[in-house]
C-alpha cells in the first residue's frame, strides 16, 4: 500500500473525528467496501484500517495536548509497544460542535504577509528587482512568475490582472540538505519537521475536503500540505513538508505497515507560503475542516523580515524597467484650464520644462520647482499627452531632494534628507502609465550624506 494513501487516510480520519463521526460511521467499515477476496486484499484492507484509525486516536490524543510522536516500531509489530491513546477524551461535544460546526467568518485584513521581502497586495512591478524571472505560467486572470534566488530558494509570485496584485507567494527549497531560515520564527527549510510544525502552530490546521493533502510528486517525493489561516487577515499560510522516494523507502523498510506513522516525524519543511483565501480556494475548494484545537497564526512584519535586508541598491538597474513606447513627435502641452488645472499655478515651469522633450519614461519630462531654501517638489509631464502627475516625494518632508532617471526606463531614483530624523534616503520608484510604485526605501546615513550624489551614496 502506497504511504502517500495511508498518510491520506490518517489525515482524513482525523477530520472524520474533528466533524464529530462516530467509529462505526466509517466508509471503511461498511459491507460494500470490505473485501471479498484472498489474504492480500483483507491484509491491505487491514493496513488502510489501521491507518485511519491511528488518525483518529491522533486527533483524540491532540484535544488534550497530549499528541506525541509515534512509539519506534520494528517491523516484527507484534514484539514492539503499541501507542495507547484511550481515555484522553474529555471535552464536551457542545465545544466540539462550535469548533467543528460553527460557520467560519472572513476576517479582515490589517497589514500584509511577507514572503523574500515581497508582500502580498505589492504591485507586480517590485518583483524586477530580481531581474528577469526563470519561468512564466498564465492561468487565466492569473499570472505565475518564478524566480532562482542566489541562495538556492525559489520564489514564485502569482499575480491578478488588470490590477497586477500579488496574490500568492512561495518560497521553496529544492535540495535535500539543510538550508537558510525560512524568515518566519525558526522555521528552516529542509530542517524542521512537520511534527515541529504541529507542535509550533499547536494543531493539524486545516484540512481541505476536495483535495488530498498528501502529493506524489514525479520523482517519487511526497508532499504533505498544511494550511493555517492568518489571524486578523484574509490569508492562508502555506507549510508544504516532504519525504524524498530514499527516505520513504527506509521507512518503508524500517516500520513496515507503520511507516506512515513516523511520516510527520521524517517530513522536512520545503515550502513556505501565504495566498489571498479567495485564490488558494480556487484549487483548494471552500470545504474546509479544522482540527481540535485550532487556532489562527500571527504573521507580523518582525516574524517575515526578509533574511536579505541588507540588498544591494546597484542590482536595482535602470534596464530593469524598460519603457513600452518611445514618443518623438511634436510636445502636447497641458491643459491648464481643464484636466491640469491643479497645476496652473506652475504653468510656465511646467511648459518650459517640457520644451525640450521627453527626458523619463520613453515620453515624460521631469520638472523641479524649487520652494526655498533646500525645498524643491517636482512633476513629470506627458509630452505625448499632456497630462501631468505629481513625483510622489519633493517639499518640506523631502529636503535636498535629487533626481535621476533616464529616457529609457521607468526608474526613478530620488534622494532626499528627512529633517526630524536628521537622517538621508535614497528612495526607488517604478512609473507605468501614470503610477508611482515605491520599490525601495533605503537609508544613507545622516543629513550631511545628502550633500553627496546619487551614484556616490548608492554602490
């Protein structure tokens, strides 16, 4: 019998006992699925038993906080001690039933979740800090990227069109060794074990009744997925642990039948991820089971500082954001007394500053208006167009503020000094079709950095 079924069937029982079934309410005991064949059939038909029995006493055991680790087994079963969890039950079933029955509402969402320092909700234009991604996979409204982190972790970052919001981000180790902290608690890829998972986040979480959470790769790798939600939010936080097809063979060989017992014990945390609910319960279903016990995550921004703060501002390059279209006809100045009435009052600045054509962005001219001493705001002017937009930093908040961009990219690098802080920033902004993403916000040093350039403050 497969061990990717019989880790199945444990799961599943345990939710059987979660939804509050009695023993003799299992399919597996009916007249229609006992088997009618020889000693093989009934031995396999006894395994799969077994199997989601020892889910249920598991699930029994965890309503005390009492759930262990499975007794070491030799695969001579009859000589080796049996795990005896009879009598650990004692909660009510009115607590059971608001637990399992009760209906789940929404909750809202206060802040974002952070996977490699990328949030859910950023704007897909933050991801070309990594460069080009390795691999692109469209699935309707849904867009995949994936990309190869210099310290062997995969990224893959779905987002939603037309808004281009992140919706889902997975970070993932592909090797069998030991890696880098996954960013959130003490969580290590290809370290920790989901039995530390269960024991860390205090249950099982949630099981989704439409899809198995047990996964046979092609290679032989199975996979074990757990879901928590995130407290406060409208995120599910993804744990994906593994045994490699050579792991399952020695338990396999070492336990036997019981081999799936140990399952949670030799598993090692691979894949570390949070979704949008309404996008993982596109693949996942709405049917959900929560196990005794449950309860919410926090996810807060101290728990997923990226384990690369310390980034490079020279990898964030001006060819990273090329432009779509590059205008060369005639200036379109704006329209002062309709659409650019707010910036009439700059009107002679901001056609002066335009006559020359575009200097950012393919077809926009940048234009500085100072405001006294060290105090300067700015706008970009379409020259294509005519419409004008704000630079989002400039004036008391953003003194000594300097600029650099090019014609072809949409990277807009500003410098400026904060005042109260006493303190110089260099700040990263994407421009696309009228909008202004902040991509990075890094600080110099002191006021008296910002008397330096641009290209000197950032290596």
């Amino acid at each position: 019998m497969p061990i990717e079924e019989l880790i199945y069937l444990q799961e599943a029982r345990a939710g059987a006992r979660v939804l509050g079934l009695a023993g003799h309410e299992d399919a597996y005991l009916s007249a229609y699925n006992a088997p009618n064949g020889g000693s093989e059939a009934l031995d396999a038909w006894l395994t799969l038993l077994d199997a989601r029995n020892y889910g249920w006493k598991a699930e029994k055991a965890s309503r005390e906080g009492n759930l262990v680790p499975p007794c070491q087994q030799s695969p001579a079963r009859a000589s080796a001690p049996l795990c005896d969890s009879t009598g650990l039950f004692k909660k009510c079933l009115t607590k059971l039933c608001l637990i399992a029955f009760c209906a789940v509402t929404t909750p809202s969402v206060s802040g974002a979740q952070s996977i490699e320092g990328f949030r859910l909700g950023d704007d897909k234009i933050t991801l070309q800090r990594l460069g080009e991604p390795s691999g692109t996979k469209a699935d309707g409204a849904f867009t995949t990227l994936t990309y190869h982190g210099s310290d062997g972790v995969d990224l893959e970052a779905t987002y939603q069109k037309p808004s281009n919001l992140l919706v889902a981000l997975r970070a993932s180790w592909p090797k069998d060794a030991a890696g880098p902290s996954t960013g959130y608690g003490e969580l290590t890829f290809g370290e920790t074990s989901l039995s530390e998972i269960r024991s860390q986040m205090g249950s099982r979480g949630i099981l989704y009744g439409s899809k198995s959470p047990a996964v046979v790769s092609s290679n032989g790798t199975i996979d074990i997925l757990s879901y928590f939600d995130v407290s406060g939010t409208d995120t599910v936080a993804t744990f994906v642990t593994s045994i490699g097809s050579d792991q399952a063979a020695r338990l396999k060989a070492t336990f036997g039948a019981d081999a799936y017992k140990n399952a949670p014990a030799a598993a090692k945390l691979t894949t570390i991820g949070v979704s949008r609910r309404e996008y993982l319960e596109k693949s996942q279903g709405t049917k959900r089971t929560l196990d005794i016990g449950y309860r919410a995550i926090p996810w807060t921004s101290q728990e997923t500082t990226s384990k690369h703060p310390a980034i490079s501002l020279a990898r964030i390059k001006p060819g990273q954001f090329p432009v779509f279209r590059m205008y060369s006809g005639p200036n379109n100045f704006p329209d002062f007394t309709g659409r650019d009435k707010e910036f009439s009052n700059f009107r002679t600045r901001i056609t002066d500053g335009m006559s020359g054509g575009p200097s950012f962005a393919g077809e926009y001219s940048v234009i500085q208006i100072g405001c006294g001493t060290g105090c300067s705001f700015a706008y970009v002017g379409n020259n294509r167009t005519g419409q004008v937009f704000d630079v989002p930093v400039g004036g008391e908040d953003n003194m000594y503020l300097s600029l650099r961009y090019q014609l072809e990219s949409r990277l807009l690098v500003a410098q400026w000094a904060d005042y109260e802080a006493t303190k110089c920033y260099v700040q990263f902004f994407g421009f696309d079709d009228g909008e202004w993403t902040d991509l990075l916000k890094h600080e110099v040093g002191t006021m008296d950095d910002c008397f330096r350039t641009i290209a000197e403050n950032v290596r």
